[in-house]
C-alpha cells in the first residue's frame, strides 16, 4: 500500500547582494522565484507479510535497484519505506526474501517484459489531485433518487 501526504517543497536561498558586503533573504513566493529542485512529494509504501526477513522496492524511480530502497521492519510482519518522489507515474515491484512480486494493495498493475506484472504508483502533485484521480475512478451513485409513493 502506498500513502501519499501533502508537503510544500520549497525552501530559502541566500543570494549575495553585488557591492554589498551582506546577504539579502530571497522569496521563493516572488513571481520571478526560481525552483532549485522540482517538487518532491513524500510517498510511504507498507506491505505486510508474516514470515518475511527482508523487503525491498524495486522500480522505475530507483532504476530497479532493490538494495537502495530497503524496507524497514516495524514487527510482526510488517514493513515500511518512505521516500520522496517527484509527481509522475512509476511501476514497481517489491522483493520479498529475494522473490519478485506485485504489491497486493497495488490499485493497478501492468505487464512487464519478463512475463509477470508491476505495480503502478501515481504521485499526484497535491493532496487534492490525489483525491481526485481516485474519485474519478469511483462509480457514480444518485443521492436524489425519487422515494416511492404509497398508494
């Protein structure tokens, strides 16, 4: 399973100022603000398995490198990863005790080149985009149906 929380990414920059030995604080809400990195969205990945040693996040976003993306032990069978992803969307797979697998919470797969399947993961870029990519999918209800008449 895969948490998405809202965060602002953006941080202060120092500046010197030309003939001026100080240094001036620069805005990043100033119209001509310049981003130093794109905005990076924090994404927490949980897995649960009872009998696992070893966990890992293999994906597009760490060039299928498992070992960089350890997942942590919090006990009894269950595992945590948070990272910092930029908005986009990525497949990945997990890696159980060296076994690659889907994650079973994925809310989507897709085929991959070997025969098996990725999950995907879409990190919207806020909170509310999020909320609502995962409305558009949900089926529509009428709330204002006609109640019937007793005759």
């Amino acid at each position: 399973m895969v948490t998405l929380r809202n965060r602002n990414a953006l941080t202060n920059q120092e500046f010197p100022v030309p003939n001026n030995p100080q240094h001036m604080k620069h805005s990043n809400h100033h119209p001509d603000a310049h981003r130093a990195d794109p905005q990076l969205v924090p994404v927490r990945f949980e897995f649960t398995h009872p009998t696992a040693t070893t966990v890992c996040i293999a994906g597009s976003f760490n060039d299928w490198q498992p070992t960089t993306k350890a997942m942590h032990s919090s006990g009894v069978g269950n595992w945590w990863k948070e990272t910092d992803l930029t908005p986009g969307t990525y497949e990945y797979c997990l890696v159980v005790d060296g076994q690659w697998m889907t994650d079973p919470l994925a809310k989507e797969t897709v085929p991959n080149p070997f025969g098996g399947k990725n999950s995907v993961l879409k990190v919207a870029a806020t909170l509310e985009a999020a909320h609502r990519a995962d409305a558009i999918k949900l089926p529509l209800k009428n709330v204002n149906k006609p109640k019937a008449r007793k005759p």
